[in-house]
C-alpha cells in the first residue's frame, strides 16, 4: 500500500505508461499555509537523504525519511504532458514534473525542518526559476551566505536544520 493517493488522471496515465518512478521532496508551504511537496516522475534521490522506498504494483516511491509523516496522505494528479514538452523540460526550472504534481497538503508544517542540503536544494531552484544567470546565481549565494551566517557557531552547518520561517526569511531579505 502506497502512503499517497493517486488522483484518476494520475492512475490513468501510469497505466498508459507502464510504471512510474515517483521522489518526494517537501519544499515550502504556500499562502493558505498547505504543504509545498514537490514529485519527481523518475529516480531523484539524493546521496544526502535518507528515502523509505514503497512498491505497488507499476509504482516505486520514494519518500524522504525525515518528511514521511507529512508528506503520508498526500494526493498527486497528473495535469497533462505530450511528447514535445520533453524536449523543454528541466527538473530543476518547474514544479510539475511530467505533468504530475502534488496538490496542497493540509497538514501542520510549524514542526518541518530542513537540513542543509535540502534548504540549499530549495533556495537554488526559486532562484533559479525566477531570475536569469548570472542574477540568480548572486541571489543563491547571499540567501545561502544569510543562513549560514545565521546559524554560525551552533553546530558544524551540515548537522544544523532550519525551518520554514527561517528559509522564507533568508529568501525575502535577499529580495529586499
């Protein structure tokens, strides 16, 4: 049993296409306070995380261990996707990853931290979808440089986690 719902549109094109190779990854939370999860359609686990991995059926999931219970429930759709967008896409410049994506998640998100890499892995890919190089790679740098300033002298920074607040904080005063 997956620990995530599959809208009909979703079921259906994995059918049509065989199987599916569904990464997790939390990123944010939008306005009305949902959880921001994002899907890959393909293997995009990282060295850096650990990954409880779910098979049923034509589905292998992979879920980050440290965001399983908010990330349990939630409901994934598949919007639309045709052969042309694929010689366009890029993982890293959308949020809709061949044309399947995560609805908001109603769940408590004050507790969620992220830990280096994954708050790194979050503010490159806003940047990066909202500003050409070389701008966004000056606005990557200055959020990332915000918190690691930020949490200097804590603990040795790849053991040191942030919060939302925090990540949305270090991302609005390099905007500002």
């Amino acid at each position: 049993m997956l620990p995530f719902e599959l809208t009909d549109s979703a079921r259906k094109r994995i059918d049509e296409i065989g199987k599916a190779t569904m990464t997790f990854r939390v990123w944010g939370d939008n306005p009305p306070g949902h959880l921001a999860i994002e899907v890959f359609f393909e293997d995009m686990r990282s060295p850096q995380t650990d990954y409880r991995e779910f098979k049923d059926g034509k589905i292998i999931a992979y879920i980050p261990t440290n965001h399983y219970d908010f990330i349990s429930g939630v409901t994934v759709n598949f919007s639309e996707w045709n052969e042309e967008y694929e010689s366009n896409y890029k993982s890293n410049m959308t949020f809709s990853h061949r044309g399947f994506e995560c609805l908001p998640h109603q769940v408590e998100t004050s507790e969620i931290r992220l830990s280096w890499f994954e708050v790194n892995d979050v503010i490159k890919k806003i940047f990066s979808i909202n500003f050409d190089p070389p701008y966004s790679f000056h606005k990557i740098a200055a959020a990332s440089n915000y918190l690691r300033v930020k949490k200097e002298g804590e603990e040795e920074l790849h053991e040191v986690l942030f919060s939302f607040g925090e990540l949305e904080e270090a991302i609005r005063e390099v905007l500002n």
